[in-house]
C-alpha cells in the first residue's frame, strides 16, 4: 500500500464540539505542565548511570522530538527549540512566544551537527513546553521531510514574520545544503476543510514517508492526513472524542484524540497512536489501525499518552509513552513498551526515560529522545533490546 485512497479536499467532518479550550483539542503536553508539573522537576541533566546499558548518541538537544534514521545510517532528530519572545499569540494557556531556533541534528559515524537550524519554535510562557519541528523521515534521495509544528488556530500565523508562518506544515529539506521549501500547508487545510469539525487548531507531529507521498498525524486536527506532491492534502482518517469521567465529578467530558505517531505496520495498514486529550486518563490511549478510507479500529488499547510507536523486524510493537503514570500525575517518568504478536506486553525501559518523545529502531536497539521538554540537556539514547 504506497498510497492512499481518501477523498481529497472532500472528507465529511467528525463528531462535533465546540466546548471550551480546555476540553478540545490539547496539544502535545502543554495542559499537563500548566497543571500538574512544573519547571522545578527537570533535573539540571538526565544523566545516565555510567553502569548503564544505554548509550547516549547525541545532547545537548533543544526539546529533541522526532527521530528516523537514513538509508546509509544517518540519524536524523527534530529540535523544537526553545521558541523566543516575539511576537506572542493567544493559547488557551497564556501565549506561545515564537522565535527561530527550532532546528534539525543529524547523527553521522558519531558526530552530531545541526543541518537545519532557523526553524520556527514557540515557548509556552511558564512552562517548559516548545511547539516547534516534531519528527523527521529521509526519503532515501537525499531529501528530508519535517513536521513543523504549532499547537494552536493556524489562522493566527499571519501575525507571525514570513519564516514563522512555516509553522503547522510539512516540508522538504536538503540537509546537504542547509535549505527547506514548503511542501503542504497542513494549517491551512485544517482551516479551509477542518476534518473533524472542531475549533481550528494544527499541530503536525507524526510523519510517516512512502512510495506514495507522506502521511501526516495532525494532533491538533485530530487526523491523519496524505499528502502527494505536489502539495495535494487528502483526509485518511479522523479521530472523533471519546466520554471519559471528569475529574471534577459529574457527567462524563468529551476527549480529544490527540494523534501524534503514524508508522506502517508488517501487513501494509497504517498505525497510530494517540496522546489523548485532557483528562490524559492512565491507561486511555489507544493504537488505532488505519485503512484509507476506513474508519480507525482500535488494535491495541491500556497505554497512557502514546507518543511514539514502531514495528520491530520480529512483527513486535514498540509503544513509547511519554508520561508512563498520565500527564496531569507530576511524574515525568515516560516508558518503552514491547506488544508482541500474542498480545504479551513487557515494559523494555522506564526508570531513566523523563518525557521520552521520540522512538526508531535499529539493529536491535531503540533510540530514543529523551527529555523532550528539556532546553539544552535533551538527548538520544540508545536502549539494547532482548532477543
């Protein structure tokens, strides 16, 4: 399956809500740092115990996001920067201050440099959150693809300077060169077709390369979309809210989705994972299988605030949770879970991962971004996995 078949510019719209801030669309961690951890938790480094297993490969990250590796082993890991302080727009938490230091490192023969740097970045005021670059795919043509981020009404962007208005798109980058070009307005079709029918908001994360063109996870648009060249956008699939308990008591509160992994998995199908929504209930997030043109089924259910997942080459499913105890829990512990064909579950690691956020694997380790909140400390690390 190198393409897809969703019906461009055309998908009806989802379930409808037009609830307050806090109830729809969340982004990627920002509702849980305002409410449940604070800067005061980050360690100064989230070092490794020198009798540790794990091997750090690249720190000294900027809220390191994303990560995929090339065809000739070079790793690829997306920076969301640490934003700036203007111009400031209006998030239903305060403002996100925007300034260019989102960037792209690559990983080479043991060397890391950032090859793309200038990328649009905004910093949640008072909290560590930065929505920024999120994930990265090689084409195997020397081309990169990266998801920009931006976490709030895509409409909003035209306060933004020209490089900031790169925010909530798919683009193309020649690491060699240094250079990007715009390659799908992601905010803009969440503006003009709005596949699940909610209040505007774009936050690309997840991207997934093929034959076919890319597939995108919207985590603020609550959908997966394709995108062909040249720009052509196309809904695969919308993940409509789900009744959760409230956690103030009284009637059950609609959950955003929060989508923000997309991978093909060994039977050709496209798989997602969601964040979830506030309340970011433990054990609420969902790996949906998707079928352009289908509606999502759930293939695996009792994960907490997916953030990433990969298939191994034994079939397993690696599911990486950024908040192992649930967002709004203080703990930043994050987890590397192991699905196997049976259904089996192992936990791979936990203790040490703080906000994990990206995950690819590769001769038998997984690389993981740790400490994705983290200005300046964040790092990827290399995590042996079991035979």
């Amino acid at each position: 399956m190198d393409g897809w078949d969703g019906r461009e510019q055309t998908r009806e719209k989802g379930v409808h809500y037009q609830g307050g801030h806090m109830f729809r669309r969340t982004m990627i961690i920002g509702i849980a740092l305002s409410t449940g951890l604070s800067l005061a938790v980050l360690p100064a480094t989230p070092a490794v115990s020198q009798d540790s297993p794990w091997q750090v490969v690249a720190s000294g990250l900027d809220s390191p996001r994303g990560l995929a590796f090339g065809p000739n082993g070079t790793l690829y890991v997306a920076e969301a920067g640490v934003g700036g302080t203007s111009p400031c727009l209006p998030h239903p938490l305060g403002q996100i201050c925007y300034g260019a230091t989102g960037a792209v490192t690559e990983v080479k023969r043991g060397h890391q440099n950032r090859v793309l740097t200038g990328l649009p970045s905004f910093a949640l005021q008072g909290t560590p959150e930065v929505f920024g670059p999120s994930d990265v795919a090689p084409n195997g043509s020397g081309n990169l693809y990266v998801t920009l981020g931006l976490g709030a009404d895509p409409a909003l962007r035209t306060a933004l300077p020209p490089e900031g208005q790169t925010a909530a798109t798919l683009v193309r980058a020649k690491p060699s060169k240094g250079t990007f070009r715009l390659v799908a307005d992601i905010g803009g079709f969440e503006l003009s077709d709005n596949p699940d029918g909610g209040l505007p908001d774009s936050n690309p994360q997840g991207l997934l390369s093929t034959a076919g063109g890319q597939v995108v996870a919207d985590a603020g648009g609550n959908s997966l979309l394709g995108v062909r060249q040249p720009g052509r956008i196309s809904t695969l699939a919308v993940f409509p809210p789900r009744p959760v308990p409230s956690p103030f008591g009284g009637p059950d509160i609609p959950m955003q989705a929060v989508p923000t992994t997309v991978t093909r998995g060994p039977d050709g199908a496209l798989y997602v994972g969601q964040l979830t929504g506030f309340p970011f209930p433990v054990g609420g997030a969902n790996v949906y299988r998707v079928e352009p043109g289908g509606q999502p089924e759930v293939v695996a259910s009792g994960f907490t605030n997916i953030i990433d997942i990969a298939f191994g080459p034994d079939h397993s499913l690696y599911v990486l949770e950024i908040a192992h105890n649930g967002l709004l829990s203080g703990d930043t512990t994050g987890a590397l879970i192991r699905v196997d064909a049976n259904g089996s579950r192992t936990v791979i690691a936990s203790e040490g991962l703080m906000m994990p956020t990206g995950l690819a694997l590769r001769d038998g380790k997984a690389y993981v971004s740790n400490c994705g909140v983290c200005a300046d400390i964040g790092e990827v690390i290399a995590i042996p996995l079991p035979g």
